[in-house]
C-alpha cells in the first residue's frame, strides 16, 4: 500500500512482551509481569524469530501493559533497564509501554488499540497487512480492533479468552513461521496448532 506523497507503508509485527517475548510469571493459572531483573528471561527462540520477521521486512513492535508502573509494584528504572536490554539483544524497532490501570480509561491500555494506532502513524505502518502476537485475550483484541491479523499465544491461562478471529499457536516462533509461509490474514481459528 502506498500512502499519501507516494511512498510504501511499512508492515509490523506487534508484540505484547510478557509470554511472548519473556517468559510470564504465572501463579494461580494466571499471569504476571517480572519486577525484577533476575526474573527477566527471554523465551526460546524469541530472538531467531525477530532477526527472521526482520530479514522479511516486518518492522518489531513491542506493545505492553505496565500497569505495576502505576501501582508501585515495578520500579521505572528496573523496566527501563528490561526494555533496554530487549532493545540491545534482540531486532525490536520499538517498545510502546502503557503504564496506566483499568480504571484509568486511557486509550493506550489494551485491549484499547491506541499503542498500534500510534506506532502506525510514527512508523507509517499500514495495519490491514500488520500482526498482532500476544497470550491474552487484551491483545487479540487490541489488534482487531486496529484492523491486524492476530495470533494468540495459548498458554491455557485461568482467565477470558479471545474472540474470534485469530490463530492459535504455541509460541512466537510459531506464529512467525505462519506469517512468514504466508499463511497470514488470521481470520479463521486454524484446528492445528504451530
């Protein structure tokens, strides 16, 4: 697609972090953010699957919730030092960070799209051939809502899943390599699992 002026818009993955990127706290079958550095680890894989989605053309957008900003419970300094990590280790483009809680109303907060919506102005991202991973039903949502094919990371967590549309898969990894084989627009929910 070309925008305004002639020149091409740009294609995205966005990213939730926690459980797609690095690996989700979970207790009680739901789960949490790391607050601390020791407990930031990368999943496996992650960082093969940005440097393949990066060598396709896909710009890398880390879209997520910080809600523990706001509450206290995650100190700034420390996320920053996680984001900058990210940054340094892996092909990320960018990181969008909503710090805000439920109750806030903001828009940025997912499942509201305002974090896609505003990487794609900045980065001249065309959303209708964009993606959206992410293990909560939040992030499925947020990226329908911004008009991305969405895949969802199921880790079978005790809480709301996902409406329809979308692809489920094990892993980053595994929704890269759909996206990368071409079998892109998550419309449909697929009966097999990648």
């Amino acid at each position: 697609m070309v925008a305004g002026g002639g020149f091409p818009l740009q294609k995205a993955v966005f990213l939730d972090r926690d459980g797609v990127i690095n690996r989700s706290l979970v207790r009680g079958g739901k789960p949490f953010a790391p607050v601390r550095l020791e407990e930031f680890e990368i999943l496996p894989g992650v960082p093969e699957a940005l440097l393949r989605l990066r060598a396709a053309g896909f710009l890398n957008v880390v879209v997520t919730n910080q809600p523990d900003i706001s509450t206290g419970k995650q100190r700034p300094e420390i996320l920053a030092q996680m984001h900058s990590r990210l940054m340094a280790e892996l092909a990320i483009d960018a990181i969008r960070v909503c710090p805000h809680v439920e109750t806030d109303n903001c828009a940025c907060r997912k499942p509201s799209p305002g974090m896609l919506l505003d990487a794609a102005r900045d980065f001249r991202i065309d959303l209708g051939s964009s993606y959206m991973v992410g293990d909560r039903w939040r992030d499925v949502a947020a990226g329908q809502k911004a008009g991305c094919g969405c895949y969802f990371v199921d880790y079978g967590y005790a809480e709301r899943r996902p409406e329809q549309p979308y692809i489920p898969v094990k892993s980053l990894v595994g929704a890269g390599d759909l996206i990368l084989a071409g079998r892109a627009q998550a419309t449909t929910n697929s009966q097999g699992r990648s």
